[in-house]
C-alpha cells in the first residue's frame, strides 16, 4: 500500500466517521454527555461502524450486550475487571485496524442482526 493509498483510506475513513451517527454518539458518551434512547435507535439502524456498535453499548452501561457484540466480533471482555471498558477499546482498536470497509460492514450487519434494538 502506498502512501497515497494510505492517505485516501485515511480520508475515506475520516469522511465516514463524521457522516455515522453513531459515532457522533459514541463521541458524545465519551465525553460525559448524555445520548437519548431514540438517538441511539436511529443512529443503530444506520451505522457503519461495529467499533462504535460495541463501545456505545459499553458506554451505556449495558455490558451483557457489550460482551454479546464483542464477541461476534472475536473479542472476549470480562466485565469483571475494572479496567474491562479501556481493555475492550484496545481489543477493537486491535481488531479493527487495517479491515476493509466491507469487513467492517459485514461485522456491523451481523452484531445489528444479533443484538436489534440496544436502547431497551
């Protein structure tokens, strides 16, 4: 791959994440703000993005489901450990570096089959 290509997935990349909901929300819990319910719903439907599928419902304190979700992707959490929120984000950062969109896209399409509605 070269720099240029490099560079244009970068960009792709870049583009991608502002345009996904769901990244935005996952932004938002992040930095201490609070997400309504029917924005997680919409944002589910639509997002791209299983990275921030499974730290959303890890932010959202719904760790049964983060666990479900991170194990669809190949990634096994203890919730157990104090650390496991921070210890996840490395897993999928990990996980997720260097996949295809269409990767990612198949991975976000088999957690949404698995888990529907992750605001109830």
């Amino acid at each position: 791959m070269s720099r240029h290509d490099r560079q244009d997935r970068a960009e792709d990349t870049a583009q991608r994440e502002v345009d996904d909901p769901l990244v935005q929300l996952e932004r938002r819990l992040r930095d201490g703000q609070s997400v309504d319910v029917q924005d997680v719903r919409r944002a589910w439907r639509t997002s791209r993005y299983p990275r921030a599928m499974v730290q959303v419902l890890a932010q959202r304190r719904r760790s049964d489901l983060a666990v479900r979700a991170a194990s669809i992707v190949g990634i096994d959490v203890d919730p157990s450990s104090p650390t496991w929120r921070e210890d996840l984000e490395a897993h999928l950062f990990e996980r997720f570096f260097g996949l295809t969109f269409r990767e990612t896209d198949a991975l976000a399409e088999e957690i949404r089959r698995a888990i529907p509605d992750p605001s109830v």
